[in-house]
C-alpha cells in the first residue's frame, strides 16, 4: 500500500531540482505531513493507479517554477498584473490539462513548503479536532477535494459538502473519493459558491473551510459575507490566503496580516488562532511572500 514516501521518491526521480527542499521539509514535520500525505497515497494510487506519483512530481515542479516567475514578475512591476478574470476562468479553472496538475501542486505545498506546515497543524488540532459531533462541514472551492476528504479521515462522524467551480477539479475530487471509502460522507459539487444564486444554506454549517480562495476572489470581501450567513451560531472557519504572493490566477493583493483579520471580524467572526509563516525571498525583495491561516469563530 503507497504512503507518503511515493510522493517523495517521485519528487528524487522527477523533480530533482525541487526534490531536496520538499523532502527536508517534510522530514521536519513528518508526522504531520505523513497524517496528510499518507491518505492521499493510498487514494490516488487506488484512483490513478503508479503514474499518479509521477505527475504529481512533475504537476508539483511546474508549478513551482510557475510561482518563481510570477513573483519575478510581480517584484518588477510592483503589484499583481494577473490575467483579467474571465480569461482566468477559461484557461485555467475550465482547462483540465493545467488543473489536474495543478490540483497535485495545491496539495502537495502544504507538505512540502515550509511556509504551509503550520497550516496543517492548525488545520487538524484547532478546526478538525473541535468541531462538534456529527458537524456538517462546508468546503467553499474544494479544488482537489483533499481537504474535505481528510475531514472526513479524521472525523468518522461528520458530512462534508465540497464546492468548485471548476469542474475539472471536481472531476478530480470525485475520482479520489471514490477511492477513499468516504463517498457516503462527502460529496462533491461544480458551483458557484459565493456569487449570485451561488450555494448558500443560512447558519447551517456547524465548520467551513475556505482555503487558499481569497486571493483569487477580486473582491474577498464577499466571501467573508458568504462565510458569516452560512457558518451556525459558534460554528469555526478555517481560513488561509496567500499575502504578497503572485500567481497567474492570484487577483487580490493582500499587504498585512491585519486584512483578512479586519475582514472576518467586521463580518461577526473572533479570531481564535492564527499563523503566519513567510516563503524564503532575497533581501533586496520588495515583498514578503507568505500564507497566513486562521481559525474564526462565529459570535
């Protein structure tokens, strides 16, 4: 049975230029990177069968070049010169031979970059782990499905509802869950989330998940609406987002940490915890790539 060690031994024969970094940051957070990536070996290797781990090392090494250059980019103009969204929509969010790749690469961060470790921690000891019996759970832009999935992994008792508008990515998360045994518990839907006539049920989720979406939102102000209309009485948000982070679909631009936090608590939330960790960057760089998460509390 595959476990997290297939991903590295693809990164070793695939993604050798990135292979060193990623698995000296998995081993400095094994456990916890293993808890993530030793599911989603097994689910994958059921799914798509050995070629599986060597797309993910190449989908994974794509990408990171793909933020090296944007990044480059976004130092020289001084701000975020993303691809207008409809476009971004087309070519990216409905292209299923750049999101299969790309939805490896969103995964396989949280494990490999230093910058996303705690994210995982936070993830599991302070939203999973103290969400109440049986909790319906939310995950708006469920992308790959990964993060719902392992919800459910963690928590035999809850029912998670994931959403995307990208139905190629959806087509990914469906094919995972029919491989990882959780498909009575989860399910998975090609909407809109937040928009017009999006996927709304007021204060009825007990837990929502929205990570990583911010960013791509043009204005995330109306996520946090979404989040609070949607999120019960006491029920948490995991919420991550990328500050000073350039990436061909990264539309909003974050500066301080402060933000999202004023964001979420002009919209009825506490923030009960939060991490913040920065991306290695030159010290001639004008910005400070870095994700921050947090775990919000409805009032």
């Amino acid at each position: 049975m595959k476990n997290s060690e297939a991903f590295l031994a693809a990164l070793e024969r695939r993604a050798k230029l990135f292979a060193p970094s990623a698995v000296a940051a998995f081993r400095a957070n094994e456990e916890l990177c293993s808890w993530l990536l030793d599911p989603l070996a097994r689910w994958a290797d059921a799914a798509y069968g050995e070629t599986a781990f060597d797309d993910a090392a190449v989908g994974y090494a794509k990408y990171c070049m793909g933020v090296a250059q944007a990044q480059r980019i976004y130092e020289r103009a001084g701000k975020y010169t993303p691809e207008a969204m409809p476009e971004i929509v087309s070519s990216v969010y409905e292209d299923e031979g750049y999101m299969v790749p790309y939805m490896w690469a969103a995964i396989l961060i949280y494990a490999f970059w230093p910058s996303m470790a705690s994210h995982i921690a936070l993830f599991r000891d302070e939203f999973l782990r103290r969400l109440p019996p049986g909790a319906e759970v939310l995950e708006l832009a469920s992308g790959h499905g990964v993060l719902s999935l392992i919800a459910a992994e963690e928590r035999p008792d809850i029912h998670v509802t994931g959403v995307d508008i990208s139905a190629p990515a959806v087509a990914v998360a469906n094919r995972l869950r029919a491989a990882s045994g959780h498909s009575d518990r989860v399910t998975f839907t090609a909407a809109d989330a937040i928009g017009e006539g999006g996927f709304v049920r007021p204060r009825y989720y007990q837990g929502i998940i929205s990570a990583m979406l911010a960013e791509h939102l043009p204005r995330p102000l109306p996520l946090f609406q979404s989040l609070a209309r949607q999120t019960s009485d006491n029920g948490r948000v995991f919420f991550s987002t990328a500050l000073e982070s350039a990436q061909r679909d990264h539309v909003y631009e974050f500066h301080q940490e402060s933000e999202p936090l004023k964001m979420a608590e002009e919209n009825g939330f506490r923030v009960l915890r939060l991490v913040s960790d920065a991306s290695a960057t030159p010290p001639q760089s004008r910005f400070l790539p870095r994700a921050t998460a947090m775990v919000l509390q409805a009032r």
